[in-house]
C-alpha cells in the first residue's frame, strides 16, 4: 500500500478562545499516515465560509513528508465578525471534513 493521509481520531475540533482573544475560535487538525510508504508534502487549508457559502476567511499550510504512522498537527486561529453560522471546512490531500458553526 501507498501513502494515505487520513484525519487523526476526533480530529478537527473547533476550540472557543479565551477572553479578549483576537479571534472567536480555533480548528486544531491532525493528520497520521496510515500507509506504508512515506507520504509526500501535502496541503493543508481551513476554510470559514457562511451560512450562504460566501468565503470568509482561508488559511493555508503543508503537511510535512510523513513516514508510516507519522503525526503533523497544528491549530489555526479562525475569526468572523458579528453573529451567525456557517461552516468550517478543512482540506488536506484531496480529504475534507466539514464543521457546522454558529457564532453568538
């Protein structure tokens, strides 16, 4: 088998900041490959669109090589201005998970 990229268990996860925080949240992700190959770099990108699917905020980032079973992970800092929903979704190699957002 080849590499395989594939989120890390319970991740992503939308994290509130505390207090006087300059953002309202942060998505931490992480990534293992399961494969037995060494993974190439890869892309990472998180996405903060609203509920009518206009892009508010993206960020982008790599993976970098990862052996079999090898771990990358990092939390970015996502904000919005004002109250609504919408979405979260972070990319990495072609895989997507989407996370449903409400801001108070």
């Amino acid at each position: 088998m080849a590499h395989q990229l594939e989120f890390f268990e319970d991740f992503p996860q939308v994290v509130p900041d505390p207090p006087r925080a300059h953002v309202q949240f942060s998505v931490k992700w992480k990534c293992v490959n399961t494969g037995d190959e060494e993974s190439p770099e890869a892309g990472v990108r998180v996405e903060l669109s609203d509920a009518t699917g206009v892009l508010l905020t993206s960020i982008g980032r790599n993976v970098v090589p990862l052996p079999p079973g090898g771990t990358d992970e990092d939390t970015v800092g996502v904000g919005a201005v004002g109250p609504g929903s919408g979405i979260i979704e972070v990319t990495i190699d072609g895989m997507s998970a989407v996370i449903p957002v409400t801001i108070a």
